[in-house]
C-alpha cells in the first residue's frame, strides 16, 4: 500500500462522515466535478475554434511545415518522408514515432486541420489527468477537512481554464514532441499514483513514442517518482533508466536534429553560433563556468517566473516539481529565443505544476489539521489560512486568465481576413505536384507536396520541378525576413530571371519560375537597401518594363496630383539614414518617408525639376515604443516572443501631375 508520503491515494472510496466529510460536502463535491467537467469541456471547444481560426486564417508557419510536410508523406504511403522545408528526413526531426499511426488519420478526411485538433485533444486529456490526480489524492481518505474536495477542484479547474500559456501551446502549429509527451507523462503520474502498471507502460510507451524530447520528461518524472516515496521507488528507476535508454537510442539514430543542440546551447560549451557541439561538452563548460548559464536565466527571469506563477509556483517544492524545474531550465538556457518564444515548450511545466501546486496545499492543510487544538472546530484560523491560500492561488490564476487569454489569437494570426482570401486562391492556382517556396508566416499550409521550402534570407532553392511557384507576403504573418528582402527578391523574380508574375492583391505576390537549363536554384541575398521603383505601387502612373532590367521604371501618365509611387518599404532600426533616389522630372515632386507604425512623416523633401540623378534625403529613425508588444502589468509581467526587425518606412513620392516624371530606384542607408 502506498503511503502518505508517496503524495498518491491508498484506496478510492467515497467520503465518509467524520473521514473526509459529511453528505453536504459529497454533494457539494459532486456539483464542483460536473462543474469542473463542463468547464474543460467548453474549454476544449474553445481550442477547437482557436485552431480552425488559425489554420484557416493561414497562420500556420515553418513548425508546422516541417512536420505536416512528414505526416502528408506518411499518409500517401512513404513510410520515411524527407522534409525539404528542414532538408533532413522526418524522422530525424524529433523522432516522434507516433505521427505515423495518426498520420492514417488523413486517409479518412484529407485535412490540414486533423494534427491541430489532435494536438488540442492531448491538452485536454492531460488537463482531465491534472484534475483526476487532485481527486484521486482526496478520495484516498487522507484529504483535510480544512481544504475540501469540492474547493480542490475548483482551484484546480479555474488553474487550468485561466492559464493562458495553455492556449499558447495550442495556438502555434503543433508540437507532440512537448505537447504530447506532457500529456503522456502526466497521465503516466496519474496512473503510477494510482497503482495501476499496466497504464503506467501505456502512457510511458505513449510518452517515449513523442520524440526525443520526451525521453528527458519520463526521466524527470521517474526522479520525482523516486523522491515520493518508498513505494513508488523501483518504478520510478525503471521509468528513469528506460528514458536515458531511449535518449541514447535516438541520439544514435541520429533523431535528435530538430532539437538543434548544438544551436542552442553550444555557447555553454563556448562554442562558436552554429558549431558543432556534443551533450558531453556542453554540460562540462556549464559546470565549468556557473556564470554563464546563470546569467542566461537571469535574464529570463521574468517569463520563467510567468510559466511557474500563472501555475501555482509552490508545486515546485513537491516531489513532483522535478519535470517542471526541468523543463523551465532547459528553455531559459536556450540561446538564440527568449524563453517567451517556447510556451509551448514551457507546457510540460504548467501542466504538472498546476496540480502539484494544489497537492502542496493540501499536504499543507493537512498539517495544520493535524495540529489543530480542536479537530471539532474546523472554522479555526487554521482553515481560514488554508482558505485564503487557495483563494490567492486561485484568483492569480484568474488574473492572468483575464489579463492574457484574449490576447492569444492576435499574438499568433498576423494575417488579415482579406490577405487568408486571396491565399485560398493562390493554393488553387499552384498544382499539387509542383514546388513552393513562401514566406514562413504562411508557409504551413502549402506542406500537402513533396518539395517546399521557405523564403529566408542567405539561403539558396534549388529548383526541384519544371515551374516553381514564389508566395510571397511581406506585410503579413510571422515574418522573420525583412520587407526589403522580399521587395528585392520580387524584382529578382520579374526582372533578371524573367519570372511570371500571376497575381498581386492583398499584399500577396504570386510569381511562377520556369526551370532552364542555366537557372537551377535561386539565392535569397542579403543585399537589398536599393531597390527598384517597379515593384511598387502607383495612382498616377504606370510600370514600363521595356529593354534591359536597369532601365524599367514607373512613368508619369496621368494630369491628376497624387501618389505617383508608394508601396516600397524598409524595415530599419533607429539612427541615422540617407535615402537615394534614382528619379527625373519636369515638375516639382515632393519626397515623404512616413513610419508605417504611427503615420509619423520623418523626412519630406520637395524637389525641383531636373535631369536622371539621384536625389539624397537625410532622416533619422527615432525609437518607437508604440511598436513593442503589450508586456503585462505586475504581478502579471510577461515578454511574448516579437520579432524586432525594425520600424517600418515606407517611401511615398507625389507628384502634382503637370510634367513628366520617372523613378528608377530607391536605396536607403545608414548615414555613417
């Protein structure tokens, strides 16, 4: 029989006047389970709509490309997919063997959707597993009376229902190798706490089958499992010795590419960004150097304390905290992303400190219980400090529900209902058969092809197909290449390498490539501050593409004043700028550069009539704080995951339509 110590139950049976107590209180209890139930329930529709939302506002990006891309492989009969979005076989991403019997999913509904709403499915039956574990510990018969069941589940119900790292979790692509492997190994807590072996090998198996971080999950939980108790003990060292195993197993495989050690915690190893680096190294320059790694999660203070206290925070001095300590220190040493980037990483930690947060509470309780000078009085300053503690972990938990939650869709679909449109059209303009290369905002939902990549800078494509389709969408997504990059990359596409452009609406571009003998791949430069004055937009002119490429430009056509060119942008961080434009004219035009962010004109400039020259405009960049994401208000201080490629400047020429005009070019610079 497990003891009390173990934190698990002895027996489940139902409440018993002077035990656990009294017919009121089992109703009670009753009420708040089919209370609770509904709630997750409602919950669990909740997130269904939020990855409908997301996925048909096509806001699906690379995470999902490169997985999706594997499991479309799967369900059309190539049992090992190479994914061409992260240039190495699926399963050498993370290993996550269970994609292959959920992939068979799609044979019955072809659908992009069904990985999203499984993902959703998984945080909700590890959200009934937190709820059951509470219950269960109370239904044991060793629950106290100043903290009752019913008020239990309804701290534990309001954690899980409030918590808005959840739905972070669920609102950007999916992810089983952490998703999965939390619900999985904390329904392996669920069923070790109940005694039960044989689910206890299911959800192990079930957790492993997640990937290779999941490994790191069941040994952390195999450690608590051992710190329990004496009962518990040998499975947990089964559970930890199985999980260093399978580490080991998959390291030798080679299916542990996609966790990219090398490229997040090489530096603790002091090694140069992107070298190669073992475990071995990287954990004795930590030990070697403390420092370095402390000041990393120092750094991350803030959001780490986020994760832990929107969750209860006291589960971590549970036995059971073990997972969550770890998982938290693993993506606060990450390089390269703040640990507010990974809340989907970061869900295994909230998801076990929530009920380990309210198993602490009630161990708390019923010590104060158990030295209580009355055990007829139960409405003693004891209970009533028992009841205020729940209350602040319950209505802090409220708080960052109600502060957080609503924020969740817009910090992860950045694209507008008109821009998720006119994508549906260009999904069915492209043949299935024939290569892609997006933006990576938008990029997940083209992964139902063998060959896609995406849009970054300093990479190169190879051209795999006889015609090769360009998405590209500057202004749109969760974007990590600059505008300039894609405006330059466009006049690349229409001008030198004499690409068909398809469609443009919506801040959408759609260009076609054909394959030739001397063109097989195509380079993302790192060049553009020039670019040309065609990729833009006009109210009073035209595009003239006629003889070599230098010599196209946007021509004066109409007698009506207006915006004779707008649309060409740079993203540019603060200071000082000088701006060139390539440009003749037989009337006076005026020069506006305006940040998109606020509207602010930062530099405008009239100039006279004149011959081809270039014409330089000074302008400073000052610092805009409008543009950083909204960062909470204390105690509920949060830092979510913001691209910083700079504010954005767009440049706007009008003219006032009495002579002719052309403009050329445009180069923005920094004034040194």
């Amino acid at each position: 029989m497990i003891s009390e110590r173990s934190w698990g139950r002895v027996g489940v049976r139902r409440a018993q006047d002077g035990d656990s107590g009294t017919a009121d209180t089992s109703q009670a209890l009753g009420l708040a389970l089919t209370g609770a139930y509904v709630l997750l329930g409602l919950q669990l529709v909740g997130m269904l709509c939020l990855s409908w939302f997301v996925y048909h506002r096509w806001s699906n990006t690379w995470d999902y490309a490169i997985r999706y891309q594997g499991w479309w492989g799967i369900a059309h009969g190539n049992l090992d997919p190479f994914s061409s979005v992260a240039n190495r076989f699926f399963l050498q991403d993370h290993f996550a063997l269970i994609n292959w019997p959920l992939a068979v999913l799609s044979r019955l509904w072809p659908h992009g959707l069904w990985p999203l709403w499984i993902q959703d499915l998984m945080v909700a039956a590890a959200e009934v597993g937190a709820l059951r574990i509470v219950t269960d510990s109370f239904e044991g018969g060793r629950w106290s009376r100043l903290l009752p069941g019913w008020s239990a589940v309804c701290l534990v119900t309001v954690m899980l229902v409030a918590n808005p790292f959840i739905y972070e979790s669920v609102g950007f692509d999916f992810h089983y190798q952490s998703v999965g492997a939390a619900c999985f190994a904390l329904l392996a807590w669920r069923e070790l706490m109940a005694g039960s072996r044989a689910g206890l090998v299911v959800f192990s198996v079930l957790c492993l089958a997640c990937g290779d971080i999941a490994a790191t999950y069941l040994i952390a939980l195999g450690v608590s499992a051992m710190l329990a108790g004496r009962a518990t003990r040998r499975q947990g060292a089964v559970m930890t010795t199985g999980g260093f195993f399978w580490m080991a197993l998959v390291i030798a495989l080679g299916g542990n590419r996609g966790s990219s050690l090398f490229t997040h915690y090489g530096y603790l190893a002091g090694a140069a960004p992107g070298a190669a680096v073992s475990i071995g190294a990287v954990l004795k320059g930590a030990f070697g150097d403390p420092g370095r790694w402390l000041a990393h999660l120092w750094s991350d203070r803030v959001d780490l304390f986020a994760y832990a206290g929107s969750a209860g925070l006291i589960g971590l001095f549970s036995p059971w905290g073990v997972l969550p300590i770890l998982v938290l220190t693993e993506n606060g040493l990450a390089a390269g992303r703040g640990v507010a980037a990974t809340a989907y990483e970061s869900f295994g930690a909230v998801i076990f400190l929530i009920p380990s947060s309210v198993l602490v509470l009630g161990r708390f309780a019923r010590r104060l219980e158990v030295t209580a000078p009355s055990r007829a009085n139960p409405k003693c300053w004891r209970s009533a400090l028992s009841s205020a503690l729940a209350s602040v972990l319950g209505l802090y938990a409220l708080g960052w529900g109600v502060l957080w939650v609503p924020r969740v869709p817009g910090r992860w679909v950045q694209v507008s209902a008109a821009t998720a449109s006119t994508l549906d059209r260009v999904k069915q303009m492209i043949p299935g058969t024939s290569e892609v290369v997006a933006s990576q905002g938008i990029i997940g939902r083209f992964a139902d092809r063998r060959w896609l990549y995406r849009l970054s800078h300093g990479t190169t494509v190879a051209l795999e197909t006889p015609e090769t389709f360009f998405v590209i969408v500057p202004e749109a997504g969760i974007e990590l290449t600059t505008i300039q990059e894609c405006e330059d990359l466009i006049g690349q596409l229409r001008g030198p390498l004499g690409g068909l452009l398809l469609l443009h609406a919506d801040g959408v571009w759609l260009l076609e490539l054909h394959r030739g003998p001397a063109l097989r791949s195509v380079s993302v430069t790192s060049r553009p501050m020039t670019l040309p004055a065609w990729i833009g937009q006009t109210a009073t002119g035209r595009v003239i593409r006629q003889g070599p490429v230098p010599s196209w430009h946007v021509a004066q056509v109409s007698s009506k004043p207006g915006r004779l060119l707008f649309g060409i942008a740079w993203d540019a961080r603060p200071g000082s700028y000088a701006l060139a434009t390539s440009i003749s004219n037989r009337s006076g035009v005026q020069i506006e550069v305006r940040d998109t962010s606020n509207g602010r004109v930062l530099a405008r400039r009239r100039v006279g009539p004149g011959p081809l020259r270039s014409v330089t405009t000074d302008l400073t960049v000052p610092p805009d704080r409008n543009d950083r994401p909204y960062g909470g208000v204390i105690p509920f201080r949060f830092s979510p995951a913001h691209p910083d490629p700079g504010q954005r400047l767009e440049l706007v020429i009008r003219s006032p339509g009495t002579g002719a005009v052309s403009i050329y070019r445009a180069a923005l610079r920094p004034d040194r």
